[in-house]
C-alpha cells in the first residue's frame, strides 16, 4: 500500500511540473507575445524575441495551442516553429 502511494506521488508530482520546449525561428524584426493553452490551461504570454532563434519552455502537459495574431497551431510535445510576417507556422 505505501508502494502504491510513493507511486502515485511521485506520477502527481511528475506531471504538475511538466513542460514543453517550444523551438521557434523569429524571421520578423519585431518581438511578440503569443496567447498559449497547454490541456486547457491558460498560460503566460509566451514571448518571442525579434530577430531569434531560441526556445521557450511552455509549463503543462499537450496538446498545447499557441495563438499568435489569429494564428494557432496546436502541437503534442516539445515543437519546431517559423514565425514569419507575424504568422506562427510548424517547421
């Protein structure tokens, strides 16, 4: 019984802190700050800075959707994108 419950702790504990590395490419010369629903949860702006490559970590479990200026893309687990024009896309 306290097996089971170290495990079920631990799976708890595991998934509250779990996150989703974003990699994205900023070809726009402006910054911006997109709208992000990781299993229906809102979260902070993601931000992305202009002129970049890097990557953001998004807290939460997918599927996630990103939002950018009327844009989404939804993805399950860490993703490649290209923000052109102010469009997000997948890579």
């Amino acid at each position: 019984m306290r097996t089971a419950i170290a495990a079920l702790t631990l799976l708890v504990s595991t998934s509250a802190a779990a996150s989703l590395t974003l990699r994205y490419e900023n070809k726009d010369s402006k910054a911006y700050a997109a709208e992000a629903v990781c299993s229906g949860s809102k979260q902070d702006p993601v931000k992305f800075s202009a002129s970049t490559t890097s990557s953001v970590s998004i807290q939460g479990s997918s599927p996630c959707k990103v939002t950018l200026q009327g844009t989404t893309i939804t993805f399950d687990g860490d993703a490649n994108i290209i923000i052109k024009d102010g469009k997000i896309s997948r890579k």
